[in-house]
C-alpha cells in the first residue's frame, strides 16, 4: 500500500500546513455561501487598521468568534471544521464612510447552547473585540433562527398578559422613578410611591443604584413600599405596582430579596443589565415560576452601546433581553433627555413588540427576524420626558409602552399627586383624542390645552415644562436613508 | 371616591357622542365590542356580567350604543364598561377597555391590614358596596 500511496498537492494541503495564512484563505471568507434558514446571522461594522484589506479584516472577526486561532492547527481536522467555521459572506462599504464597512457572517447554529446568552455571547462578542487588525468593532445586528429562538423561555410574562393581570388596557402605563434616588429612608420613600400612585399612576419604580444602602435597606424599602401600593389601590380601586429593584450581590441574595417582594404581594420586580446575562435568565425563570413582571433597568448599556464605531448595538442587546425573557426593557423615549434618534428607537420597539420583523435598514433592523411565539417585551421610556410632549411620546412610542416621568410628576409645582394626575390625564386625553381620529402630532398642543380646562395639575405642568426639550444630535444613527438627498 | 379602571377614567364621564367614535375607532381596526357590568368594583373582579356576547359580526355602532343603553336601563346603579376585544394572532386580547357609567355614589374600599410575623402586613382590599348582596349594593336600589 505505501509504495502505492501519493502525496497529492492541492488545497486541502496548503490549507493546513503549519504557519500563518490570512484568514481569508482559513475559509472564513465566503462569498459564495448561501445563509441557511437555520444559521444565527451578525452584522458587525468593521473598521480595519490602515493598511489591512476589509476583506481580510471581515474574515478574521468571521474566524475570532468562531472557530479561529492566529495559526493554522492541524487538530481542525479531527473535526466538521467546514461546518463549524463562522463565514463572512458579504461585505459592504458603509454609505457615507470611506473606512468603516459592514460584514455579514453566517454561524451554524449547532456552535451555540440551547438557551444560553452566555454561550452566544462569549463567541459573538468574545475575543473578536479585542483584535488588532480593526481598529474598531461594533456588533450592529442578529438574526436569531427560529430553531435557537425556540431554545429560550422568553418574557416570564409578556405584554398581553401584563395587561390582563394588571387590568390596564388601551393606552401606555404610567410610571415615576422616585426621587432623590439616594437618600430617602424608608419610610420617606414610601410617601413619594403613595403620592405618585395615588395621584394616578400605575407603577413607581426603584432607581437602578437603589439596593440597600445605610440610609434604607432593602426590607425597609419593601414593607413601607407595599404598605403605599395597596393603600393607593384601596384609594382608586386600580390595580397598582412598584418595581422593587432585586439587584444584589449574589444570587442567592436576589432570590432572597425577590422571595420576600413575592411573599409582600408585589406583582413585579426589578433587576439591573449589570447584573449579568446569566443572573438575568435566572431572575426571568424565576419570575415566570412565581407570576412575577420581570423590569430590567439598562443600566451601564450606553458604555458600550452608545458610540456607533465600536462595542455592541442596544437593539441587539433587546433582541438578547427578549430571549433572555424580560417583560420591561428600558429603550429609548427619542424626545427625552438620554440618547436615542427616531428612527433607531423605532427599529428596536419593533424587535421587543412585534412577532415578526422585516428587513428595515431605515430603522437599523438588517435582518427579517420571526419570534416564533415568544411573548412580546413591553418598551420603557423614561428620562428627562413630560406631560407636555404626550402627542409627540404617543406618536413615536405607540401604545404599547410604559412612559415614566420620575421629575415630570415629582418635580410638580402643586405636588406628587398633581403631576402624576396632569400626566395621567394628559395620557388619557390625548388617547381619546388619536382615536376619534385627530391629528395628534400637530393638534397635541391644543389638545392639550382643551384637557387642561378641566384638570388645574395639567394646566401647572403644561405652564412649568412648556419650553423644555432636549435638542442634542444623537450619536447612534442608522446609516441608511429611505431617499437620496439632492445636493 | 372614583374607581379610575378603565382607559379614561381621569376624564370627565365620556358624552354618547365621545363613546360613539371610541366605538368606532374599535371597529375600525376589526375588534369585537362587548358590555360588561358590574355591582363589585374590586379591582381583581376579572369577570364582570356579560351583558350577552361580544359582538363579533355587529360592525355597525349604532347597534353598539343601543346594548349600551338598554344595559343602562336594566342596571342603573351598577359600573358598566365597554370592551373592544382583538382576535388577531399573538394578541387575542381586550385592547380598549373603558367605563361608560357608574352608580351615583362610589363608596370605595377599606384597606384591611392584619399583621403576621415580623412586620410583614396582609393587605385585603374590601369594596364596601359588597357588604350589601347583589342587587342592593348601590343606595338600596334594585340594580
């Protein structure tokens, strides 16, 4: 047999003989592939050093969160290496830009743990960000196959049954975060929550740094909280809530904090994105076990979310939260006073409320995505927002929505009750007045004034906040526009 | 006090004109409308009286507003609401909801606090018009 047997040269064997190839020449450059209806697909915006070619760049970040190493290793072949290979099969130039480029890469979707955003985020975002040769990396979009969406709870709860459970249908909710957020004993802390719930809101809600500090632990902040929750239900027969925030330490100490807002009769609680992908199913499991509305604050997303040349989008981070199973994501209120352009705001309202996304670069969304009966995940807006942009949050948001106006309703001349009052009637006015069929977006300001004819609290807030917008460029935009500009 | 249930109960009472065009609105975007009413305004009272089925095939709000009125007349004194029910996938839902009369006089609820170990309190909330059985719950009158 070995006198018989030739070596034959060819591309199999170049492929691995011992040394560093481009890893364009690894396979990871594929431009004849055909994305499967089963793989996860990534779009992520490239920006190579001077000197190295997009292409070679777009098939490294394909190899780094794939299978890749930066040399070649015969063990490869022990393995399907063909199939387990992250193939970049398309690149682009960025409209507008002369350095930045968007790589499609396909990932056969047995590289990833049923189930686990951990899994799919250690190689999606692992080493790949990390790497030399771009200068700059940012995760833009995912399609999540069906086959991988079915591995997830999803939302423990989901918009419908939000709704039903709190009786609350036909207009968004209605929040506040309380204010101070740090200081307020416990007791003090439950007055702000009466008052606002009272007055006419449906939640309150813990800030995102409010755990258990000296001035209020946590069991403190729960009783007293609970105490003004069923007192401001008994005060308006409507069914009330506040997002007790369980963040912690430890696991075992969220469970803790979680268990005694159960056993209290909190119909939600809270976790922040800190927390971790892993800690946040676990809170989301737990939640679905035990009746529990899921709120998760975003709290340090705009570290990496924020900048548009490098890190990972928010409306990726939705999807994953979706996944994950959250009922609340905070996501944006495009005319408050945190980061958000119309457009990209739309485009992830979409991917947390619909059952089915289409293709829409207009708004940031690069891929069809299908949910596959993963319940729905209510949006958050909240941030420097006020009852006198109702038409304008109504218009943008829709209906399916929690807007929190924390200083618009604390921060009221008359007080807490009077501001949660002028938002809840600014709310309901300008609901009545979308579906008679007015046009909102450019009667809203007389609408507004007719409402407050018969509500003072919304004459005083419409009077204190009436100039205050916040006009900033937005720095995370989408890069394509729905028609080309003459100029 | 006012029960504040339902999507415009910060407004004043919607007028039969305003009720009409939510009615329309409703049929508008294909949804079923249904009466409700109710002598137990206990904000975990799901399930209110029918006053018969929603309406699936009704696509006109005249015959709408005509349930609304004779619902009014045999139950003066009770809360009557409007439901606008959607049967669309991934919804099949109540997606407007909103109360289209009440009893004269809302006497409200009793916040009923026991308290259990450490300083844990169990909250009950008591409608004080179900002290009375159904029919007589509102001023006496037969509802």
């Amino acid at each position: 047999m070995n006198d018989t047997a030739k070596v034959v040269p060819g591309p199999g064997r170049s492929r691995y003989t011992p040394g560093v190839i481009p890893y364009a020449k690894m396979g990871y450059w594929a431009p004849d592939y055909v994305p499967k209806d089963t793989d996860v697909l990534a779009v992520f915006r490239i920006t190579p050093q001077e000197g190295v070619d997009p292409v070679e760049a777009a098939a490294a970040v394909a190899g780094e969160s794939s299978t890749a190493t930066w040399t070649v290793v015969w063990t490869d072949r022990l393995t399907a290496c063909d199939a387990y290979r992250g193939k970049c099969y398309r690149i682009e130039r960025v409209p507008g830009s002369a350095e930045q480029y968007f790589a499609y890469v396909a990932y056969d979707v047995e590289l990833f743990e049923p189930g686990s955003i951990a899994n799919l985020t250690a190689s999606i975002i692992g080493n790949v960000f990390g790497f030399k040769p771009v200068k700059a990396l940012r995760l833009e979009d995912m399609r999540l196959p069906v086959a991988y969406v079915k591995t997830f709870q999803g939302p423990a709860t989901g918009i419908v049954v939000e709704r039903e459970r709190l009786d609350k249908f036909g207009r968004p909710l209605l929040g506040a975060t309380v204010k101070p957020k740090l200081g307020l004993s416990g007791k003090n802390y439950g007055r702000v929550v009466f008052e606002a719930l009272k007055g006419g809101l449906d939640f309150v809600k813990d800030d995102e740094n409010i755990n258990s500090q000296s001035f209020m632990h946590w069991r403190d902040r729960y009783l007293y909280t609970m105490e003004a929750v069923n007192s401001a239900a008994a005060h308006t027969g409507e069914v009330k809530g506040h997002y007790l925030n369980v963040t912690a330490g430890t696991m075992e100490d969220m469970y803790e904090r979680a268990n005694f807002a159960r056993e209290l009769g909190s119909c939600i609680v809270m976790i922040d994105l800190v927390i971790g992908y892993t800690a946040i199913q676990s809170m989301a499991k737990w939640a679905r076990a035990n009746d529990m509305i899921l709120h998760l604050h975003r709290a340090g997303h705009s570290t990496y979310t924020r900048q548009k040349t490098h890190g990972v989008s928010f409306r990726v981070i939705g999807k994953w939260m979706r996944l994950a199973g959250v009922d609340h994501i905070h996501a944006g209120t495009v005319v408050g006073k945190l980061e958000g352009d119309p457009a990209v705001v739309a485009g992830i309202y979409d991917s947390l409320r619909e059952t089915r996304n289409p293709e829409n670069l207009q708004h940031g969304l690069f891929f069809q995505q299908d949910w596959a009966g993963l319940r729905k995940v209510m949006p958050v807006a909240s941030g420097g927002i006020h009852a006198g942009q109702m038409h304008q949050l109504l218009h943008y948001l829709g209906e399916d929505v929690v807007l929190q106006f924390g200083g618009g309703t604390i921060g009221h001349p008359m007080g807490i009750q009077a501001g949660a009052t002028a938002n809840r009637v600014a709310l309901e006015a300008m609901v009545l007045a979308r579906n008679e069929g007015r046009d909102i977006w450019n009667e809203g300001p007389q609408i507004l004034t007719a409402a407050a004819r018969h509500c003072q609290p919304l004459r005083a807030a419409l009077d204190t906040w009436k100039d205050v917008t916040f006009e900033y460029t937005s720095t995370d935009t989408v890069d394509f526009v729905a028609t080309a500009t003459a100029s | 006090m006012r029960v504040t249930q339902g999507t415009f109960s910060f407004l004043p009472d919607l007028t039969d004109e305003q009720i009409r065009k939510q009615i329309e609105y409703s049929l508008s975007k294909g949804w079923a409308l249904g009466v409700e009413y109710t002598d137990d305004p206990h904000p975990r009272n799901t399930y209110w009286e029918m006053w018969g089925q929603p309406m699936f095939d009704l696509r006109d709000a005249a015959g709408v507003t005509q349930e609304v009125r004779a619902c009014r007349e045999h139950h003066p004194e009770c809360y009557i609401r409007i439901n606008a029910f959607d049967s669309e996938r991934n919804f099949e839902t109540v997606r407007l909801s909103f109360i289209v009369q009440r009893p004269t006089i809302e006497p409200g609820f009793r916040l009923e606090r026991t308290e259990a170990a450490g300083r844990n309190v169990r909250y009950t909330l008591h409608a004080y018009a179900t002290d009375r059985p159904h029919g007589r719950r509102y001023g006496g009158r037969e509802t």
